[in-house]
C-alpha cells in the first residue's frame, strides 16, 4: 500500500516534522491488524510517542458486601481480568459508591497485580494499592482514578499479568459496602504487543 502525497497538505504554516509524523501515523493506518501497528510503532520512537493507545475496557458487577463483626481489615476477591496481552500505559477506573450510611467509614476497593511465576501455580502479587478510592462515603458517588506509568501497577505490569480487585467492606459490625458501575480501562503499551 502507499502513502498518497496529495492527501497530506503542505502550507507554508505546517512544519516538516508535523508532516512526517501525519506520514507515521497515516503509514500505522494501513497496517492490517493491531499486531503489525504495534511492530511498526516499536521500530520508530516517534510513532511510538503518537500513536493511539490499545484498551481493554472491563466491567466488574454491581454488589451490595455486608462486613463481617470482626476485625477492620477483611478484604475478599471482587473479579480478575484477563491476562494482560501487553505491557500496560496506564489505567483508568471509575465506580458509583457508598457505606452503609452512617458510623465510622471503612469501605475500599484495592487492586492487586497478579503474576505466576514459571512452573508455580501460585500467583505472586507484584504490586498493591489498597486505597484506590480512598475510603467509600456515606452516600452514592462517582468515582474516577488514574494511574499513569510512574504508578507500580502500570510500571511493573507484563504480558500475561492479571490484576486482582477486592473488596472491603470493613468489620465491626453494621458496615456494608455498595459499589454499581464499576469499569476498569487498561490502556496497553504501543508496541508491546508481541
């Protein structure tokens, strides 16, 4: 396939770097599949810095968690992704949340990043955040948190990873946690895709 000249304007106003990056991405656009974008990124950093990240858009199920009458701290799994199919860039996720209304707050949400080792069938937790949101309030909100490439979770994640949600809603007695809308958006790595 070719890149048609005549589609890619020249002005006097665009600088020539600008036009060799609209070649870049125009060239990534006629690669047939994900994989070949993602050959074609990691072999020139410009692209690589352009080009659209792939995400994987998962949704975790609506819950209503009664904590048990003891202990603070009792966090039991919510749901796993998928193997990680690359290295990750980021991850975005947001909720609709609340405690049971009154007393003290304990609700959260952690996520864990998950990897099993070769030949053990145990998943080793690679990284934690134990208070993503922060502590649920008493009554419905939305929340939204990102996590950029600095963060452990996006930082050490690899292919074949899976990251790890619980729940917690906090013990004592009379805490519950209720969590509806909750979408986890992993923006994979270009180029990582192997």
């Amino acid at each position: 396939r070719t890149c048609q000249m005549q589609d890619l304007a020249l002005d006097d106003s665009r600088h020539l770097l600008d036009l060799a990056e609209l070649c870049l991405n125009r060239i990534s656009e006629l690669c047939d599949t994900r994989r070949d974008q993602a050959h074609f990124a990691s072999a020139c950093r410009a692209l690589r810095e352009t080009t659209p990240r792939q995400a994987l858009v998962i949704s975790g199920p609506d819950f209503t968690l009664r904590g048990p009458h003891g202990g603070h701290w009792a966090p039991e799994a919510y749901f796993q992704t998928p193997a990680l199919p690359a290295a990750l860039a980021g991850l975005k996720m947001s909720l609709a949340w609340k405690d049971q209304g009154w007393g003290n707050r304990k609700g959260t949400i952690v996520v864990r990043l998950m990897r099993r080792p070769p030949r053990d069938e145990v998943e080793a937790v690679v990284a934690e955040d134990t208070s993503l949101f922060g502590v649920a309030p008493h009554a419905w909100e939305d929340g939204l948190v990102e996590l950029d490439a600095a963060h452990p979770i996006v930082s050490q994640a690899e292919a074949g990873d899976t990251l790890s949600f619980l729940r917690n809603a906090g013990g004592g007695g009379g805490h519950s946690l209720s969590v509806k809308s909750f979408r986890v958006e992993l923006a994979l790595r270009p180029g990582a895709i192997g």
